[in-house]
C-alpha cells in the first residue's frame, strides 16, 4: 500500500513528505513507530508544485501576515491537529496553502476566502485530484473560515483551528473557546498563561506596531477594534492586552483617525456616555480637562448630515474650517454649535494644536452654513506656518551639511 508519512522539521517550521511503500500488515508498525504523525495513503500530490504556483501568482506582499509564511504555520497546526482528530490531511495542506491566497492585502475583507474556494476550483485536476466529498471540505473551509464559527466536522475544524492558532502573529492570544476541535483547544489553552511585566509590555508594544502596520488614518479606527477586548466578533482570540491598555492605544491614536463616525454605536457600547475617562488623555490633557466648567460650548464643522458625531472642538474658528478641508469636503458644510455637560464628555484631546472634545450626546442649539472664507484665510495662515516650518528645517539641514 503507498503510504506518504508527513515529517514535521520543528526548527525550519516546513513539512517533508516521505513516500513509503509498504504491504498493509506494516503500517500499523510504521504508527507506532512514527509516533503520531500524519499519514495520507494512495496520496499522488506533489505539495511542492502546489506551494510553487501558488506563491507565483499570491498578489498580495509575501511578507505580510497573511502570506506563505503564515500559510506555512497553518499547514504546521493542521497537520498536528490531524494526527490526533484524523482529518484529511490532503485537505488541511491544501486548505492551509490556498486559504489566503487571494488575499491583496491586510485589510479584514472576507471575499478573499470566497475567492481561495473558487481559485481552488481552477486548480483542481490540473495540480491536485481529490474526490467530490473532500473538495467540498475544502472549498467549505476556505470560504467559511473569516465568519468566527466552529464546526464539528473534524478536517473543517482542524482546517479553522490551524488558521486561529497563528494568531500570536498580530498580538493576539488563541482563545480555547472559538477552537472546534479537541487538540485545537488543547494547543489554545497551552498559550493561555501569566506573562511577566516585561512579556506584557513587550506584547503591547507589537500590537502597537501591528496598528501602525496595518493600518492608515481611514481604516485605522477598525483596526483598534480589532484589539478591543469587550467587543465580539471583532477578532477571534482572547486579546493580550487589557481594557485599561486598549484605551491608552485608542487615546494614542485618536487624532489621526480620520473615519470614527461610522463606529459611533461601537464606541458608544464600549466606553459609554460618562467621563472623564482618564486613559484617553496623557497628562497635560487629564489637567486640561479637570479645568473645564461644568458645561462647556462646543462645536463642531461637518456635512449637514453628520450632526451626531462624537468629534467636537472647543475652537470655534478651527471646527468652522474644519468641512472644508480637502480630506473632509463637506457636500453641505455645517457650523454647529452645542453644549456639553463635563460628565458626558469623554476626553479632551490637546493633540496637532486642537482643542478637541470626545461626546456623544452635547445639546445642540444652533446650526448653521460654515463660513467658507472664514475657513480658507484659517487653513490659509497654517499652510504658511506649515510651510516656514518646513522651510526652517531645510535651512537646518543645510546648514548641518556645510
């Protein structure tokens, strides 16, 4: 009988397939003596081949965190995972290799595992064959995989397991909980334990990085979701990082997020309504805040319908020129101006020399259209102040060099 026995090589974290073929009265010994690793029998598929092609045609980075060698420690736990729940390890190797092939980036979009089960289709018969019950396994698990399910179907399971235990690649801790299968979990609860002060802080420090990686000042407000430990289904794993830690990244990040409003409803649901919460502020901006009145006139510049924002400014010249800005042109340019009660505002943010107040509900008493010359001789005056600050620098430099 051919029997292919896949070889864990531990510290080049690859798999080695060794082709046997041996009468069927041995492979029990040959068990036994491997000591658990994964065999696929009558197995003809040359994973070297597939690995090759895919790559060749992978349009995304491949060193991102999503690429071959991610891809590689999925095809490492699935087979792990197989060799105790038996799985097809045909499917989890194929599975761990296309599952993020079609992927173009980082972002968390979920067509990509949609489009690995039809990329998969295309490739079925030309570099691997596998019978009509385990192709569906495959295409089953490459499309469901991003959704955050379980499933008691042991190669699916495995397949979902293997992708969710990488997940120590972005900061994040396996949760034994959102594992399908029995060593899943296992392997899950092993990475569960009590990190030093300087493991801690070493971790908070990627996941700060890993925001900063993979992420701009359009989408980087959902990236931090993604770490948020309160929120479900943001991510799939217990975080590494506490509430406490989470805030102090948000409030590290707010001004250059540039899209918060859609996740008003999440933010809402994950700080609340009441302040001061003292995490978002470093210290100049808890002293700041401790000196606001106990109501405060606010304002904010936005397009006519996004009145319900949580973006506010103490400064009324700058929240005027604020929709006018080329990163935020407003179609119906709005001055609003409300008043917030101290204990309903959140923050107060001193960061790019802005006065800005984080609430959700101030009283809003008038609205009306934005001054737009107003706004352009305000964006004007720091377009200049901009460019003598530039300018000063390059006189720096210049000067370091002569």
């Amino acid at each position: 009988m051919a029997c292919d026995i896949y070889l864990e090589l531990c510290r080049s974290n690859k798999i080695r397939r060794l082709s046997l073929d041996l009468p069927e009265s041995m492979i029990v010994e040959v068990e036994q003596f491997v000591g658990g690793v994964t065999m696929d029998f009558a197995n003809s598929i040359d994973f070297d081949v597939v690995w090759d092609h895919v790559v060749s045609e992978f349009r995304g980075d491949p060193s991102s965190i999503h690429g071959p060698s991610h891809w590689r420690r999925v095809e490492a736990n699935g087979l792990k995972i197989a060799a105790i729940n038996h799985a097809s390890t045909t499917v989890v190797r194929l599975f761990a290799v296309l599952h993020d092939s079609r992927r173009t980036d980082d972002s968390s979009e979920r067509i990509h595992g949609e489009l690995a089960a039809e990329y998969a289709a295309t490739l079925r018969g030309e570099l691997f064959d596998l019978d009509d019950q385990s192709f569906e396994l495959l295409q089953d698990a490459c499309r469901s995989h991003t959704h955050g399910r379980l499933s008691s179907e042991p190669t699916i399971g495995a397949c979902w397991d293997a992708d969710r235990l990488d997940l120590g690649r972005v900061g994040i801790i396996p949760d034994p909980n959102l594992m399908s299968t029995a060593p899943g979990k296992e392997m899950a609860a092993s990475t569960q334990k009590i990190r030093s002060e300087e493991e801690a802080d070493a971790l908070l420090e990627e996941v700060r990085r890993q925001i900063l990686l993979r992420s701009n000042s359009v989408n980087r407000m959902d990236r931090l979701l993604d770490y948020c430990p309160l929120l479900r289904p943001y991510g799939l794993g217990s975080r590494i990082i506490q509430f406490r830690e989470w805030l102090h990244l948000v409030g590290e990040n707010w001004s250059s997020c540039d899209v918060i409003t859609p996740y008003r409803k999440t933010l809402k649901s994950v700080l609340g309504h009441t302040g001061p919460i003292r995490e978002l502020m470093d210290a100049e901006e808890n002293a700041a805040y401790d000196m606001l009145p106990d109501t405060v006139t606010v304002y904010r510049g936005c397009d006519a319908n996004q009145q319900k924002g949580l973006c506010w400014s103490l400064d009324e010249q700058k929240a005027n020129a604020f929709p006018f800005q080329s990163r935020f042109r407003a179609k119906e340019p709005v001055l609003i101006r409300a008043r917030a009660k101290k204990i309903r505002i959140l923050a107060l943010k001193l960061d790019r020399n802005e006065a800005e107040i984080i609430a959700f509900s101030p009283r809003i008493y008038k609205v009306q259209p934005a001054d737009e010359a107003a706004a352009h001789r305000l964006l004007d005056v720091r377009l200049a102040a901009q460019n003598h600050r530039l300018s000063s620098v390059a006189q720096a430099i210049i000067q370091s060099e002569t």
